[in-house]
C-alpha cells in the first residue's frame, strides 16, 4: 500500500490522493517529466497513452492518444500553468471529440516532497468543473469507460432513485 | 428500510429507455429547458417532450421555474451523484499508482529515454 490518503469533496468535485513511494524526488518528478515513463503509467493497460508533445513548461502543452486493442484512439492534452521542478505542476487535462472539440476535464495539482531519504510522498489533487466532466473523465481513465462510452452515472441514477 | 413504492415499475419503465437516461443525466446540472435539451437528439421536440413528461410522471425529474426560465432538473441529491462517481475516479488513481510503483521498481536504464519525441 502506497496511497496514504484520500480525500474527496463531492461539494467541490475534488479529490485528493496523497501516496508514498521509495524512490528520490528526482526519480518521482521524472514520472511527470519524461514522456516515456509518463506513457507507461497513465492509460490503463488495455489503453496505453502515447505521448506525442512534451512541453512541460508554464504556457505549454502535453499531447498524447490512447489506443484500445481494436485500434480505437482516444485525444487528450494538457494544458501547462505551473511549473517548478522538482516539486509541482499545475495542469488542466483535456479531450477531443471524435470532431476535435476540446472538453476541459479537469485542474490537476501535483505537490512532490521528499520525506526521507529515498522516500518521496507525492499529492494529486483533481478538481472537476462539473459532474460532465467528472463522468468524462472516468470514462477515459478506466478499461471499462474506454470500451463502451457508457454511462457510469446510470447505475448511480437508479440507486439514487430507488433509495428515496 | 422502506418498502417499494408502486411508483417502482414506473421508474424502471422511464429508464428502460437510452435517451430518457440520458435526459435524467443531463437534467442533474439544471440548466436546460425542454428546448434546450431537445436540441441534442436526432428526433423532433414533441418527442423529447414525451420523453420529458413519461420521466416526470415517474418522479425522475421536475420542471422548475427559475426567472423567466423554467429548467428540467433531476429530482435525487446531486452530492450523492458526486460522491460516488468521486469514489470510482479515485480507483483510477489507485491503479495509476499501482503502475508507477511497478515502474519505480524497475532497473534503472531499461525504460528508453533517448527519443525525447516520437
């Protein structure tokens, strides 16, 4: 177990992952930093992310697609803000339509401390701009929700319904 | 624990239907009247209207006034939506994390880093 925490704010759509691993900052900043290690761990398997710019710079853009085993691909992009290596990056994670209209999914905050010597926590902070984009977001960020397009908010509509 | 109310048949029938679960999802926002929502289906308004009136009759939605406006909103508690699709987006990081440990625990020098672009 390397996740010590999670906090989630369905009142502000966030979530928080705080997670611990045994490496240097260094090696936990070049995850974010190094497009080929960003690639192995973003998509999930079935979807591996190709990255395909890597502008890690305040104003810049990160560009990658996913790819499905039927050969189906999926865009997405970040959009930069903040920048201060090794420590943090601001980002805003996007995808494309089918069309090439841009979805804005979500504000990401990453915070990287070293706690001590080899052990490096690092903080993930999501924001979501609504409940759109919070369902958009998991259906790209899981097998699943990449497979069918569906609706994960269906199940929970006729829970919710059936509850009251 | 409360008893099924006989509305349940009624509540199922309404989301045995794609663009009437479609509509209840986005009715959860509340901001579209039934114009506006017609607007994103390939069929005519007086059949979105239908699907909007079956949806009220089971309880799903209710029109409300706001302004001069009158909205379509979703009649169940938008936090609790929240929380559990803010509860499923937290297994995508859980499995991000699972990816980057089996990636920290690798040789250093066998993950190819010499093409900084493809």
């Amino acid at each position: 177990m390397t996740v010590i925490a999670v906090q989630k704010d369905p009142q502000k759509l966030t979530l928080t992952v705080d997670a611990e691993f045994d490496a240097s900052l260094e090696r936990v900043w070049q995850l974010w930093a190094d497009p080929r290690h960003l690639e192995r761990w973003w998509g999930p398997p079935a979807y591996p992310a190709t990255v395909t710019k890597h502008d890690l710079a305040p104003g810049g853009r990160v560009e990658y697609y996913m790819t499905g085993p039927n050969g189906d691909q999926f865009q997405g992009y970040w959009d930069v803000v903040t920048v201060e290596p090794p420590r943090r990056i601001v980002l805003r994670d996007s995808c494309s339509d089918a069309d090439g209209t841009p979805n804005p999914e979500n504000t990401i905050r990453v915070d990287i401390e070293e706690v001590a010597r080899g052990r490096t926590r690092m903080s993930i902070e999501t924001i979501f701009p609504s409940i759109e984009a919070l369902e958009r977001a998991l259906a790209k960020g899981t097998e699943e929700g990449l497979r069918q397009a569906v609706s994960q908010i269906d199940a929970i509509l006729a829970e919710a319904t059936l509850q009251r | 624990m409360r008893v099924a109310s006989p509305d349940i048949d009624r509540v199922f029938a309404a989301f045995a239907d794609h663009t009437r679960r479609d509509i209840v999802r986005r009715a959860i926002s509340g901001k579209e009247g039934v114009l506006e929502l017609a607007s994103h289906y390939p069929m005519s308004f007086a059949a979105v209207q239908k699907h909007v009136a079956v949806l009220e009759r089971a309880g799903l939605i209710t029109k409300q006034r706001v302004g001069r406006r009158k909205v379509v909103r979703t009649n169940m508690d938008r936090l609790f939506v929240a929380r559990r699709l803010l509860d499923q987006y937290e297994e995508v990081w859980r499995a991000r994390i699972d990816r980057i440990n089996e990636l920290i625990a690798e040789r250093p020098g066998t993950i190819g880093t010499k093409e900084p672009d493809r």
